[in-house]
C-alpha cells in the first residue's frame, strides 16, 4: 500500500498518519526525518546531500527522490509506505513516478485532506490563544503569521500537484474538516476499496 498524504499544514495529516502506520505496518516517510537520516548514517547519497548543505545550498530534488528511493528499499517499507510532505511541486511529483516506474511498481492512492483555510486560520489563532492564557510557549507552527505563511507556500506550490494526481485517477478528496475519527473511518473506506481492487486483479 504506497500512498501520499496532501493537505495543507494543520489539516491533519501527521495525526491520520499515525493512525495509518498502527493500523497497516507500515512507514510514514518524511522527507526531513529521512534527509537526516541518510546525512547521519553516510550513505553516499546523504553525503552528497550534506555537501550540498554544507555549502549553504538546497537540496536538489534529484538527490531527495534518491533518498526515497534508497529508503523504500529497506525491509520495513516493503509493504507499503506513507508519504508526508512530498511531492511538493510538479516536478517532484513527476521525478517520483518516473523512480518508483523504474522499480516496476506505482502509487495505489493520493489523499487530499481538504479544508476551510479560513477555519483553519481561525483554529490556529484559538489555539494560539488558549496556548498563551495558560502561560505556555506557543509553538512556532502555532503563530498566526507563521501559519499563515505556511499556508501560503502550500497554495502555491503543493496545492498544484491536486490536479496532477486528479489526471492520473489516484486522488480522492477527503472532508478534513469532519471529526479525527471520522476522518480515520473514511480513509479507511478508502484503503478497503483498494484492497478489493486488488483481489479483483
């Protein structure tokens, strides 16, 4: 079960992904969480990812599909895997189906979890709020212009590989304003068709 999980930030995605790790053993993959990794462990793709880095510049998007293609290599993903936060951008989106193709295997399903960004601005300023009157450090993913910005970068790029997953028939739209469990539950009806595609294979 290989799956992507898009929605903008605070939509819920890191919640239901955990969810979905328990659930089907499987790994979520965070391209941060595994740049790290691949930085710490030496791997020559995650020394050619530090040099970069070192040198002050950004990772190419050559370099992170390589360090998802090693990754998902590893026993633990063979099942299946969970992706967060990537693809970011179109062109990631095609470098990702091109590698995974050239391992003979493709995505199984894209999940948008849609949302009123205006509610959701809404609940990150009463979060930020409440945060505040109990005499706690607000996160930085909670400040208000932080969030906002966030939002921002997401409508501008993310939100563009919708329409390319759209086009290939693998994205279903999920409403993330709906209750956690409900949530769970309807992703979940999605995964059982999947699996019933698959029998029917």
């Amino acid at each position: 079960m290989r799956l992507i999980l898009v929605g903008p930030p605070g939509a819920g995605k890191g919640t239901q992904a955990t969810r979905l790790v328990a659930e089907h053993g499987i790994p979520q993959l965070s391209t941060g969480d595994m740049l790290r990794a691949a930085v710490a462990a030496g791997t020559p793709i995650g020394l050619e990812a530090k040099a970069v880095m070192d040198a002050g510049g950004l990772v190419s998007d050559e370099i992170v599909v390589g360090i998802i293609r090693d990754r998902i290599a590893e026993p633990d993903a063979q099942k299946g895997f969970i992706l967060d936060g990537f693809p970011r951008t179109l062109a990631q989106a095609e470098a990702l189906r091109e590698m995974l193709a050239g391992k003979g295997i493709g995505l199984d399903a894209v999940i948008e979890l849609r949302v009123d960004q205006s509610k959701l601005v809404s609940r990150i300023m009463n979060r930020a709020e409440e945060t505040k009157a109990a005499g706690l450090p607000v996160r930085k993913d909670d400040d208000p212009e932080v969030f906002k910005q966030r939002l921002e970068a997401y409508n501008q790029d993310t939100a563009a590989v919708i329409p390319y997953y759209e086009s290939n028939g693998l994205l279903t739209v999920i409403d993330g304003m709906q209750s956690i469990d409900a949530v769970t539950a309807a992703i979940a009806d999605v995964l059982s068709k999947l699996d019933e595609s698959v029998e029917v294979r």
